[in-house]
C-alpha cells in the first residue's frame, strides 16, 4: 500500500453530506465549471496532475443483486480524489493559504467541516476523512505536473525548429536557435526522483 | 499585536550582532543538577534583546539546547514530548528529509557531530578577539565552578577582514548579510523586500509568530510549542549547520565556465547567487555592480520579480530567487510567508584573496544558522523543495547552483535574452561546492525559561 | 460533459465487493494482498494496456464517521474503488485493459460482485459501466495530450536539454547539422515505457516515498 509513486500523491476522502445540500454543492460544481476565472487559481497552484470529486447520493451506490446487500444510508457522499505533487503537508498548507473561498465552497456542505482556515484543524478534518490507496500507478513517476508543461513546451518548440532547420542558411539557423533556446531556457528541469517526505 | 518584551528574548534572535568576532562552545551535560547551577551562572551573562543605544557591548553570549540536552537536564517527561517532533528527532536524523546524502551524510560530519552528545551550544560574540577570548575565560571559569559542563567542541568563526577592515565577506567572494526578514514588533523600522508582500506592491513585516513561539504566524495560528506555555513563549528554534566551503573548486570551475561565458567572470558569479558579488542585486541592476544601492538599506533588497518572469535579469534558479521567491510564485506572495527565515553566522577558517591559491582541503566554510519558528515548515521545507529540488520554481529535480548536493551531475540554467553580453547559458556537471560537516536542532529559550530550566521549576500541568 | 475534461477522461468505478463469511481470508483482504504485490513501473497492467495517465485501486471499507452530532452509520458492503485518468473513450480503454491484461483484471475484480470476467468483452464492459459513477467535477493540469505525447515530451525535454547544453559556442553551421542529425534520431527513438522512471541518478536520495 502506498498512497505515494514517484513525484505524485493519492489522496481519497469521503465525507457525509445531509441530502438537502448535495443541491448546493452540485449548484456550486455548475459554477465552477462554467465560471473559468474562478478555476484560474488552482491551474495556478499548477501541483495537481489530476482532481475529481464524486457526489455519491445515498442511493447512488452500486447496486449488482447476486447476493449484495442493498445500502440504507442517511447521508449523500462527497468522494475526492486527488493526485498531487509535493508533500500532504505542502499541499494543504497552499490550499488554506490561497484557495480558501474555493475550498469551503466545495466541503462547508459536509458534516463537521471546520473550514480551511485555520490550517491546523483543517488538517485534522482531513486526516479523519482521509483513507489510504492500495495501488497506485502513473505513466510518469518522475516527472510533475510542472514537468509535463513544460515538457510539452519544449516538444512544440522542438517541433517548430525541426521544420525550418533543413532550409536556412546557418545564419538563419543561428537565429531561430536563438529564439528556440530562449523559448525553452526555463523549461529544461531534469526529472527524477523526488524528495522524501517526513 | 502584543509589544515583545525584548528582555525577556534572547539577543540572537532578534537582531545580527555585527560582532566579527565569534567562538561556539557545544557543551555536554554530565549531571543535571551541576548542569542546572551552572545555567543560573550563565543567565547573567546571557545577552537579552533589549537595545544597544549606548553602544555595542565589547561581547555577548547567548545560549540554547538539544533536545537530548533538555533530557539531561531533567527536564518533565510530559514537557519533553511536547517539544515538536523535528526537534527531537534532530537533524542527524532527519538527514534524509534534508538531502544530507552522499558527501553530505552524517558520517562524513565532524566527530563532535557524529556523536550524540552535543547537548547545548553557546554562541559568544565579540568586538574584538581580546574580548571573545575574556569572556570566554569567565565562561570557563563558570563551567569549572559548578563542574556542569564539559565542552566537546569549540568552533571559531569571524568576519572576513579585507583591508584592514572587518566585512560581510564569505570565502567564495560573495558580500552576504542581505535579506533577513522583518517581523512585527521586532525591527524598529521595516525595509521594503524583507517582509511580506502586500497586493498593493507595498512590503509590511511578517507575523511575529513565523520567528517567535507564543504569538500568531501568518496562517492565524500559533506555531508548535512545548508545554508549559511560559517554557516555549519568547524562545525559537535555531539550526546550525557547519558548511564546509571548496574554494579551489569553485574558482576553477567559475574560470572554465566563464570562458565559455560571453558576460564574463563576474556576471557569471552574480548569476549563481541573485547578487552580484558586491551584493548588487541583479534585479535592479543586471549589467553592473552598484555601490549605492549595496549601501541603501531603502534600495538593497527593494524589488520583485514580476518584471522577469524569463529570469533573463535574475537566473530562476538563483540562490536568492530560489529561498525567497517573493511575486515569483503568483498569489500576491502568499505561498512563501510561512517559509522565510532569520539568518545568522559568520564565516569560518582562513580567507585567501582572489590572488593566493586556496585548496578544498584547508578548513574554511560557514557557521550557518537558522532562527524559525517551526523547524519542518520553514527551514526543512526551504532546504528540501527549494535548495534540493525546484518543482516549485518549475525547474523539475535541478539544485542550488552553490548550496544543492550535485555529485558532478545536474545543470544550472542561465537564462538569457538576445543580448550578446546576456545569453542563455547552461552550467553542467555540477561539483558539490558546499559541504556539510554537521550540526543540529536546538531550542533557544527565553530568559524567562532560562530562569525556569535553571531552577528546575518546569511544569508540564 | 463531466466524465470528460479536453481529451481525458475520469473514470471512477465502485464495485460492491462480495461478502462471504466464509471466505478466508475475506474478498477485500485477498484483493488487498494482490494489489500489494502487483507491480506498480512498467509491468503494472496499466502500463502494458494502454491509455492510462494515472490510476488508483483503493478498497473502501466503509464510510467515514466524523464523529457527533453527525450520525454514524456503515456499509453493508466494501467497494472496490478504481479511479482512472485516462486517453479518449472510455469503450477503446475498457477494451484496451481486457485484451491487455485479462489475467489481472480477473485476479483483482473475481472477488467483486456480479463481475462477468474479461473473457467476455461486451459483459465485462457492461459490468464496468453497471459500477460506474458519474465523476461530478474533474480537474486536469494539462487535459489535451495522450499518455504516449506526454512520454515522448519528457524524452525530447531530457534530450534537449543535453543538447544545449553541449553545444554552447558551436559554430552555426556545424549546430545546424548536428541538430538536424539530433532531431532525426529523437524522432527515431522508441518511446519510453510508461511507469519506468526516468535516468537512474547516483545520489542518494533514498528511492521510495514511503
């Protein structure tokens, strides 16, 4: 079991939310979605590779016969789960820093959520909520989401230089290399391995 | 926000001495209650946070402890368990977290550091190194009475002298002693670029909380502090790393690079650091040294990096960049608040100018010290995201230029624009510039706690 | 829609898992230990079937109780959470895992309810999408690039960066014939499995995040 895979972290959680304001939080969602400014900040936080959150109604849950056993439940679920870079500790401590407003609009419709500031209660509401990954899997362990950017930045410059190198003259080579490395110069981090978490 | 009672704060910690001299004493305690005696001795000597508007003093002393040293002096179960659990770890420990690998692994330390028996240190300044070595002798003379500690180690450090004069010099050349935050209630006045950027462009001091236990940090809380709360109050949290300083290799490799280089030499050696080696920040002043602005204090670290963001004036992965992004990271500066720290130390071991031979060998380096509030959100944090990596400065695995652990491997990026004197230049096959010899994690206590620990009179409740 | 975000697709399936109080040890337990020894670089199933970004297998024991006034209340079931983030269609992708990988997709979901087996394309996928849940919000950092772009630019990046850096001060017409021949053999280059680290670096930095 490792909730951790190269430069990358899975988190899961799940919390309970009273049926009447999954409404909210799907209104909420719709916003979110549509309103593009408002997801500008967490493009800009630039360490999630990939986030999802799931509303699960209390009936919502797969139902199959064959023997299962049919939920009775109170509550609607929020799932959330996310794949980030750098450390649980990092990546909260951002979150309550700069996206506040966004966080509680998402999880203040979940039981006993103590919002997002201050960080440390916010980090003990998440630990409760938290449950662990048992397989974790990623095309590209070494590399973050800032890593994939720019790794894409560079592919397009590459493939741009490439189509006009055969027919310049060294000259002309010359400048468009110029323009090419200045494209890419802060784009060109090696990949690896990734610190050790505490 | 609540008016600091600066005598009851020990000097270190709220201001740099500007003392040239200095010799760190690392204690062991044998006996807790001849190590007790000899703490009460020390408390009239230990320089307070009160101001020196008569003068500097001819020395100071201050005085903090390991945790194993705060076990030995017997300190509550409950209360040593209390203590943040990076502090009792220590940084031998953590060495892992912090990249301290391979050259820079613990048992390359010094002996003193690879023995778990530094329980105190004791930093003195002095004026003069008559003065050092008078208030060492009183220092002495104390420990003999009382038999409470024996020293294990003593390390000496002082200002580099060039002409005849005392300066902010260190072995590679560079002018440092820039960038030391501010924080409410500690600086009578605030120089802009030292504290929090403001979404107006203005900068305003940190929250006291972010150098100091018992006040609010910026996140609105109070910091991890042990129990009792008058035991933590005033009192912070000091790393000290002993950094062993290749000068021979870093001259050699500065000159092969430089070759290469059409900027030449000496805006080569600005672009590792942010600065150029007279202190000249490149963001304000890319093509030349500036004495005058070296000499504003207005001016000196007034700037961001909005304006650069290709980092053709100031490299992205500059030292100075690197440990305080300011603008860098977006969000009017709010990421990087809770990761600033106060700095101390002075340089170690024989200077050589520019003109004499220097050998790896020779012991010369720097004392580096770290004052924060919380050890794994400030100084661990700065060491392992932004010295050890560059994620957040989006420059994947690569180091610090000077202070990362290369091996020989990885690559510094000079970034440029189309200026011939300014283009992009790579830097390859990175030596390790820095080594480190040792160190650990103390704890600095208030005066009151001083007193407290002195006379055994720590409560856990 | 918003399974989707540009080109990548959220899946998030729940499968109930079978609960047999004579199975020893019980589903979840035995799904647990083969997931503990499954691979995890490029011989993990998801690696050798193709599409995936990134993926997750989590047993969910149960809800969580957050303590009072909140209600506490359970599951009568465990599920089997995989959440995936994935290439395009989600057709091609279940049939892309079930040509792949049947074997290991048979090991982990045979202790799931009502699980029809790989062998059987159209029932497997009916399966999957019988447990899917729709993924209300989802968010990608870069969501229009397939897994094997993704791959391939993190080559070039590595391979572009070695090349500036060793020819700085080349001459402009030995630089334009070097990249050339550069350009031409990147391109000829096999793409990098997916799940395999990237070079091996000699420093220490002590391997897994654990």
């Amino acid at each position: 079991m490792s909730n951790i895979n190269g430069k990358v972290y899975a988190m899961n959680a799940i919390t309970p939310m009273k049926p009447w304001k999954t409404w909210i939080l799907r209104a909420a969602f719709f916003l979110l979605d549509h309103v593009k400014p408002m997801q500008k900040d967490l493009i800009d936080l630039s360490f999630i590779e990939f986030a999802r959150w799931v509303v699960v109604p209390r009936k919502g849950l797969p139902f199959l016969g064959n023997g299962q056993q049919e939920e009775v439940l109170q509550y609607d679920y929020l799932l959330f789960f996310s794949n980030f870079n750098g450390t649980w500790n990092q990546y909260i401590d951002a979150f309550s820093a700069v996206l506040a407003k966004g966080l509680n609009l998402v999880w203040r419709w979940s039981e006993k959520f103590p919002g997002s500031v201050p960080v440390t209660l916010f980090k003990e509401y998440i630990a409760r909520v938290q449950f662990d990954t048992d397989y974790y899997y990623t095309a590209y362990p070494h590399a973050t989401a800032n890593d994939v950017k720019s790794a894409h930045i560079v592919q397009l410059s590459l493939d741009s230089l490439s189509a006009v190198a055969g027919q310049s003259t060294p000259q002309q080579f010359a400048d468009a290399w110029l323009t090419f490395v200045l494209e890419v110069q802060t784009h060109l981090g090696e990949t690896g391995d990734a610190p050790i978490a505490g | 926000m609540s008016k600091l009672n600066e005598t009851d704060i020990q000097g270190f910690v709220l201001r740099g001495y500007n003392l040239p001299f200095a010799r760190y004493l690392f204690l062991h305690f044998e006996d807790a209650s001849r190590a007790r005696s000899l703490i009460a001795r020390l408390l009239s000597h230990v320089t307070t946070g009160q101001r020196w508007d008569g003068g500097k003093p001819q020395s100071t002393v201050n005085i903090a402890f390991t945790h194993r040293g705060l076990q030995h002096l017997e300190l509550p179960e409950a209360t040593l368990l209390s203590f943040p659990v990076e502090f009792q770890q220590g940084m031998k420990h953590r060495a892992p977290i912090l990249g301290d690998s391979g050259v820079n692994a613990p048992e390359h330390w010094d002996k003193v550091w690879r023995e778990d028996r530094v329980h105190a240190w004791l930093g003195i300044n002095g004026l003069t190194a008559e003065a050092l070595d008078a208030r060492c002798s009183a220092l002495h003379a104390a420990m003999e009475e009382t038999g409470g500690a024996a020293i294990l180690a003593s390390q000496d450090a002082a200002a580099v002298v060039r002409d005849g004069k005392p300066t902010t010099s260190e072995h590679f050349g560079y002018t440092d002693g820039f960038g030391n935050p501010d924080y409410l209630g500690v600086q009578r006045s605030s120089q802009p670029g030292q504290g929090k950027l403001l979404p107006d462009g203005t900068w305003a001091p940190l929250a006291t909380g972010e150098l100091l236990l018992g006040y609010a940090d910026e996140a609105g809380e109070l910091p991890v502090a042990p129990i009792p709360h008058l035991l933590g109050s005033n009192g912070t949290f000091m790393v000290y790393r002993k950094l062993h300083q290749n000068v021979a290799t870093f001259r050699a490799y500065l000159d092969q690079q430089a070759a290469l280089y059409p900027g030449g030499k000496e805006k080569l050696a600005a672009k590792f650091i942010g600065r150029w080696r007279d202190g000249t920040p490149l963001e304000l002043s890319p093509d030349r040294e500036d004495p005058a602005i070296v000499k504003d204090q207005i001016r000196n670290t007034a700037f961001t990096y909005g304006a650069d963001p290709e980092g053709s004036r100031c490299p992205i992965g500059a030292h100075i960049r690197r440990v305080h992004p300011r603008d860098a990271f977006g969000f009017n500066g709010q990421l990087i608040n809770r990761r600033r720290i106060t700095r101390r130390g002075l340089p170690y071991g024989r200077f050589a100018p520019e003109d004499e031979p220097a050998s790896d060998s020779e012991e010369r380096g720097v004392i580096f010290m770290v004052l924060n509030a919380s050890l794994p959100r400030q100084f661990e944090f700065v060491q392992q995201q932004w010295v050890q990596y560059g994620n957040d400065s989006r420059l994947g695995n690569d180091k610090d230029m000077l202070m990362g652990q290369h091996g020989g491997h990885g690559s510094f990026v000079v970034q440029g624009d189309r200026s011939p004197t300014n283009p992009p230049f790579v830097c390859t096959n990175l030596p390790d510039f820095v080594e480190l010899r040792g160190g650990d994690y103390f704890f600095l206590p208030s005066i009151t706690a001083l007193g407290m620990i002195a006379k055994g009179l720590v409560d856990p409740r | 829609m918003p399974n989707k975000n540009g080109s990548v697709y959220g899946l998030t399936i729940l499968s109930p898992i079978i609960e047999d109080p004579r199975a020893t040890p019980s589903h979840d337990l035995q799904i647990r230990d083969y997931l503990a020894g499954l691979s995890t670089r490029e011989d993990s199933p998801f690696a050798l079937a193709p599409g995936t970004h990134l993926a997750r297998l989590v047993v969910m024991d149960d809800v969580v109780y957050v303590g009072a006034p909140a209600c506490e209340e359970h599951l009568k079931s465990k599920y089997l959470i995989f959440e995936s983030n994935c290439d395009g269609d989600l057709d091609t992708y279940l049939s892309g895992l079930a040509a792949t990988v049947p074997e290991h997709l048979d090991a982990i979901w045979r202790h799931c309810v009502g699980y029809p087996g790989a062998g059987n394309r159209k029932a497997f996928i009916d399966y999957m999408k019988a447990c899917q849940l729709e993924t209300t919000f989802f968010f990608a950092a870069v969501n229009n690039k397939t897994v094997t772009e993704t791959l391939r630019a993190l080559q070039t990046q590595t391979a572009v960066a070695d090349f500036i850096a060793a020819h700085q001060g080349v001459e402009p017409a030995v630089l334009q014939r070097e990249f050339i021949q550069f350009a031409a053999h990147l391109k000829s280059q096999p793409i990098p499995l997916p799940g395999s680290m990237g070079p091996h670096r000699t420093i220490e930095t002590g391997g897994r995040n654990e």
